[in-house]
C-alpha cells in the first residue's frame, strides 16, 4: 500500500489517496485549532496522541459491531480507512451539560440528562456550522428521513460504546462530536476521528477536564493532557476479538 496525491488538508489532517481506489491514507497532524480554525497552533506530538487514541477507540467499535471507515492503524500518526463521502452533519452526543448547550440553556456545568442527547449541526465553514434540526436537514436535501433515524440510532450505541470504554479508563464522557459518511455501496458508516480533540472527558472522581477544553480555555497543557487519556486506555485495554 502506497499512499499517493493529497486529496485534503484539514485542521487537524491530511487525506491521501493511495493505489487502491476506496481506501485513503489518513495523517494526522501535529496542529490544535480553536474558535473555528482562527486560533492554530504547532503541537508536537499531538499527531501521534490523537491517531492512536482514535485507533483504540474504532478498533473497539469495530468489535462491537459498528460499521466504520476504519481499516488499521500504518504508523502511531497515520491509518488506513475506507474513502466515504462525508455526510455534511456533525453529530453531536451529550450525557450531560457543557459547552454550547450549557451556554444556550443556561444550566449547571455537568447537569446529567436522563437520557442522552443528540443534535445535528450543518457543516459549513462559511455559515460557521450551525445548529440544524432533521426537518431542516431533511428539507436541503442533507439527509432523508431514514438516514435520520439511522444516523440517530447509531450514535446512540456509539455513545454507549464509548461510555462504557472511557469508564474502564476512570474518564466520563461528557459529550462527542463524530461525522458519518456514505461508502462506495451507499452504506452509512462512521467515519473521520474520534479523539480528545471530539469529545470532552473528565475524570470521574475529580472532574478536572482531560480533552480539548484545556487548549481552548488554556488551562493545562494539551500533550500532557491527552497522553494520560492514551495511558488510561492503554492500561485499560481490553480483548479485541475482531
Ligand atoms: N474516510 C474518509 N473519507 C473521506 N473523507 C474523510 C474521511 N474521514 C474524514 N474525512 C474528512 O477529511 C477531512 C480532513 O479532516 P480534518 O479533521 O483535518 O478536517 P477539518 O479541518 O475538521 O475540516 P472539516 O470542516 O471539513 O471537518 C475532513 O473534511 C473530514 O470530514
Ligand atoms: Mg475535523
């Protein structure tokens, strides 16, 4: 496997294409942005820490079942995935309250829900992604209504996926961000990263926060920080049968 011309650089990573059509290689970069990409900074190691947190993180989704991009980890800041067409959605899981949603309801830091919730955002840079409901959704022809429910119900085990994972880790996922994409087959699956970069972690006796708030509120060091997420769960590792 050879990777060869670029297809995008994001903010966080670059997309190559390689001499087999649906599979592209996947570098994760050594760059933290915040406040949409107005704020970037160099970080070296995060490259490193993001890929092999993500690698931990889909190769246990894989074995409970989810269908993803990912194929395997290349290298500790590169992977092989399946090239999908990203559905432009992100989609948000909360457990419990921070970040806009506690900003735009105006409720306590880390009030627990009864059960989760799911939100949808449109991506787009120009309109700075904004909040977007399925009939929105479904009305700029983004999605239809099944996708909808699809793209609902497997967030929704992804979270709970997740939960139960960053738990053996001590950590409580708080809420995450993951985007989905349509393969060759025009099958849905999870697609892009899921890191500490998407998803906000606390410890679950102290709560001190252990993911991107650190950068974005400049309250601790980011390597620092998601090397001990990698740490947490690589000494909690479990049996991958794949
Ligand atoms: N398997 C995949 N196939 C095709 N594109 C993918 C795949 N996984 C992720 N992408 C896309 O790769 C791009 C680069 O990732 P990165 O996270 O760096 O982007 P970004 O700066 O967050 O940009 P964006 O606003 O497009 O998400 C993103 O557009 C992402 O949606
Ligand atoms: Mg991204």
């Amino acid at each position: 496997m050879k990777k060869t011309t670029l297809i995008k650089e994001g903010k966080a990573k670059r997309l190559y294409n390689t001499d087999e059509k649906d599979l592209v290689w996947v570098e994760y970069m050594d760059q933290a942005t915040a406040l949409n990409g107005k704020r970037k900074d160099h970080i070296a190691g995060k490259g490193e820490l993001n890929n092999q947190i993500d690698c931990i993180l889909f190769e246990q989704l894989v074995a409970k079942g989810i269908h993803t991009d990912f194929v395997q980890k290349l290298s500790n800041n590169e992977q092989l995935n399946r090239k999908v067409k990203i559905i432009p959605l992100e989609v948000v899981v909360r457990n419990a309250a921070s970040g806009s949603f506690q900003r735009k309801f105006d409720v306590s830091y880390l009030q627990a829900f009864d059960q989760p919730v799911v939100e949808f955002f449109y991506k787009s840079d120009e309109l700075d992604d904004p909040f977007i409901n399925t009939n929105q959704a479904i009305a700029l022809k983004i999605i239809d209504l099944e996708e909808s429910q699809r793209l609902e119900k497997m967030a929704l085990e992804i979270n709970q996926i997740l939960k139960e994972r960053f738990a053996k880790a001590h950590l409580q996922l708080v809420d995450f961000k993951v985007e989905f994409g349509k393969t060759a087959d025009d099958e849905i699956v999870l697609a892009d990263e899921i890191s500490p970069d998407s998803c906000r972690l606390v410890d679950l006796t102290t709560k001190e926060s252990l993911d991107k708030d650190v950068f974005r509120k400049k309250t601790g060091d980011l390597v620092t920080v998601y090397q001990e997420v990698l740490n947490r769960l690589n000494n909690s590792q479990e049996e991958v049968h794949v």
